[in-house]
C-alpha cells in the first residue's frame, strides 16, 4: 500500500474505544513511550511545544483513579453527586493500561494565542490517537470526571494559564471495534469556492 493509503486506512479506522471494552492487558512502557514521541511531532506555532503528559500506570494509576474520584465527591453538590459516576471514575481505570492525561502548558510570557497551543495540544492527542490505531491499541480520549474543574488543576499543580486536555485511557480490546459512525457526510462541512 502506498503511504495514503496506509494512513486513509489508519484515520478511517480509527475508533474511540471505552476502558470497559479494553481487557486489562498491560502495554510495553517502549510502545507508550514510542505514542508520546509521535504527539511531541506535533505542529507548534513558534516551537512552543505545549503538549505535556502525565502518565500513570500500576498502583500509581490507581491511586490517581480513586483520587480524581474523590476529588469529584469533595467538589460535587450532594444532589448532584452520582456513586454511579464516582464508581466509573475507578472502573475506568481498572480496564485499561495506561492513562495518559494531557494538558497545554502554557507559554510565559505568552506570546502565541491562546487557540493555537491548544490546537496544537490537540494535534499531539490525534498523533497519539493514530500512533495507537496503527498499533492495534484502544483509546479512549475522554474529558469527563474532573477534566476541566478548577480544583483538578490544582490537584495537578497547573499554571492558571494551562488547560486540562483530557485523560488518554489507552490499553487493548479482544472486542469488535465500534460501529464508525458520523452524523453527515464531510462534504456538507465544506464551502468550495472557485
Ligand atoms: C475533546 C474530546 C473529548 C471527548 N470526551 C469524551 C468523553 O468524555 N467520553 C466519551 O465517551 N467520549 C469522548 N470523546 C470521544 C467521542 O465520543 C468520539 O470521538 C465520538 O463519539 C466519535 O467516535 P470516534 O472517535 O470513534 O470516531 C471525546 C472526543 C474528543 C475529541
């Protein structure tokens, strides 16, 4: 196959995987390592490189499971609170390998607006994503639990100016890949002009 190809195959076939379909295997810490140094070939305006991760594996990530859980229970009014979610918060991370959390870190002085470190933080996440798919992995990108209250920054001790991204669950899947499915066809987003 030539090069499109492989990667028309790869973005195409790319499907968000959720941590209860994932089967617990442990992936090798090189293959994750190899996922991160794909998201650091991001494009950067200015060579800002905001992308940063927190990897958490082992009893670390279970400790920061049960800890992002609870920090939803301290920061959560009683009426809202859900053990439903408190619990899924902990499931989630017994599913999977490894939690990659990313954030965009940013700039000081700032110097380059604010949406492009965080287009470009995304743009890393979607090299991660594809790095993954190529290799056979699941991934969840998911920004639920505490992914943008203010007290989970805090708990990570972030910069006022950095954005939470949202947490990578990635581990591997002995299930069907999920329906691909998209709710109109791509050519309705475009405006072609000649
Ligand atoms: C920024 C971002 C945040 C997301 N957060 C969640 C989430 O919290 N929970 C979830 O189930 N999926 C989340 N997703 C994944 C989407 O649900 C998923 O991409 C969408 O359903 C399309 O499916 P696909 O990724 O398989 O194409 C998120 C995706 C993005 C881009």
């Amino acid at each position: 196959m030539g090069k499109y190809t492989d990667l028309q195959v790869i973005i195409k076939g790319r499907r968000t995987v959720k941590p209860s379909l994932m089967n617990g295997a442990i992936i090798e810490e090189s293959i994750i390592d190899g996922l991160l140094e794909l998201a650091h070939w991001a494009p950067t305006h200015g060579r800002t490189e905001p992308w940063r991760f927190i990897v958490y594996t082992g009893e670390a990530l279970t400790t920061f499971a049960r800890e992002h859980a609870d920090l939803y229970r301290e920061h959560t009014d009683p009426e809202k609170f859900t053990p439903a979610k408190y619990q899924g918060i902990i499931d989630n991370a017994t599913h999977c390998s490894h939690v990659i959390l990313v954030y965009m870190k940013r700039q000081e002085p700032a110097r380059i607006p604010l949406v492009e470190e965080i287009a470009a933080t995304a743009a890393a996440v979607q090299n991660i994503l594809l790095g993954a798919e190529a290799l056979d992995l699941s991934v969840l990108w998911s920004t639920g639990g505490m992914t943008f209250h203010p007290a989970f920054k805090a708990y990570l001790g972030l910069g006022e100016e950095d954005q939470v991204m949202g947490l990578l669950y990635v581990g591997r899947s002995s299930e069907p890949k999920p329906v691909a499915k998209r709710n109109s066809e791509w050519f309705d987003k475009v405006v072609k002009k000649y």
